[in-house]
C-alpha cells in the first residue's frame, strides 16, 4: 500500500496523518490561526512517529474546503511544496466528503443527508451526500447559503458536532489514488460567492 501523507487545516482544528487506511498515526490539535505555525513541526513528528522518511511518501493529499480561506490556501500551499519537494502526487479531499466518511465512521451514517460548516457571520457551507456503505459522493455539491434557509427531508449535521480528521482525508485520497495529480494541481475548492468584499459604491 502507498504511504499518504495527509493534512487537515480548513476550520480550527490542525492535524496531519501519515500511513495506509490500515495503518497510520494521527496528530490533531486546535490551534486558531496558528496552523502556518504548526503544521510543518507536526508532519516531522509523525514522519518520526512511523520511522518513514518524507521520499517514501507516495501522496500528500489534503482538505480542499471550501473552508476557512486562509485555512484552505495553507493546506494548499503545503501540500504542493512538500510533494513537489520529495517528488509525490497530490490528492485534493473536498471537506464536505471528509465530513460524510466521518459520519459513516462514528456512526454508521448511510443514505442522504446534508452537511454544513461555519463560513461567516450568517453563511454556512452546504452540500448533500450520500453514502452507500462503502463510499461517499454527492448528491448535491458545496454551496453557500444562510445558515437556517435550508427547508429539508434530509437530516442535517454541522461541523460542530462532527469535528474534521486528517484521517478521513487519508482514506478519501487512498480510495481514490486514481484521481491523484502533480503537485501542480494542488488547488483549494471555492464556490461561488465566497469572498468577504463588497463592492465599493
């Protein structure tokens, strides 16, 4: 099995997570604004942790958002400087199936539901999915919206009760190692409208 390298920086929560699906470490902190700060020391620390060298990593796959702007760019930018320095493919996780592997994995979660995350002020990020038991996809893609339009038959789970893992991005990335690119193509996920300016009058 190829070795993942895998990083998670688009809401306050930091964690990176190196291994296979079967067999990995985990480091996860919440560290506000402090993830430029922490996320290389903690890719040396699980790299340690394995006793792997960063040339044996295959895939440095990360959280793609949409998210935490700043978030989102860092995870980018890290994930395309690391790979691009030990020759490595790059694998970009859209967040919102990150939450939804994380639904199946706490609780078993199958069919279709939404998920949503804090943007800002009164705007959430919201996409549908659905998992059949063994992979999760959309149903609907990530949108922005208000927090408490959404009218749905669906249950609806926010990113305060299902907290974001590392570990869900290295699963995506090791399921899906038929999408991995050149660190080239390590580019964050936006939607429309998702940009804190106004125009000026």
């Amino acid at each position: 099995m190829s070795v993942i390298l895998a990083l998670e920086t688009t809401s306050e929560i930091c964690a990176v997570a190196l291994g296979t699906a079967e067999n990995y470490v985990l480091e996860s902190q919440h560290a506000p604004r402090q993830h430029n700060k922490r996320i290389l020391p903690m890719v040396d620390a699980v790299c340690a942790s394995l006793g792997i060298e960063q040339q044996d990593i295959a895939c440095v796959a990360f959280s793609a958002g949409p998210g935490s702007f700043t978030g989102v760019r860092l995870g980018a930018a890290v994930a395309q400087g690391v790979a691009a320095g030990i020759t490595a493919q790059i694998y970009c996780a859209p967040t919102s199936l990150c939450m939804g592997e994380r639904l199946y994995r706490t609780s078993l979660r199958t069919g279709e539901y939404t998920v949503q995350r804090t943007s800002r002020r009164d705007l959430v990020y919201e996409a549908r999915l659905r998992h059949d038991g063994k992979q999760c996809g959309f149903v609907v893609s990530d949108q922005l919206v208000k927090q408490g339009e959404l009218v749905s038959d669906y249950p609806i789970f926010h990113d305060t009760v299902v907290p974001l893992c590392a570990y869900d991005v290295l699963l995506l990335a090791s399921v899906h190692e038929s999408e991995w690119q050149s660190p080239a193509y390590a580019l964050p996920i936006y939607v429309e409208g998702d940009h804190p300016w106004q125009p000026v009058r």
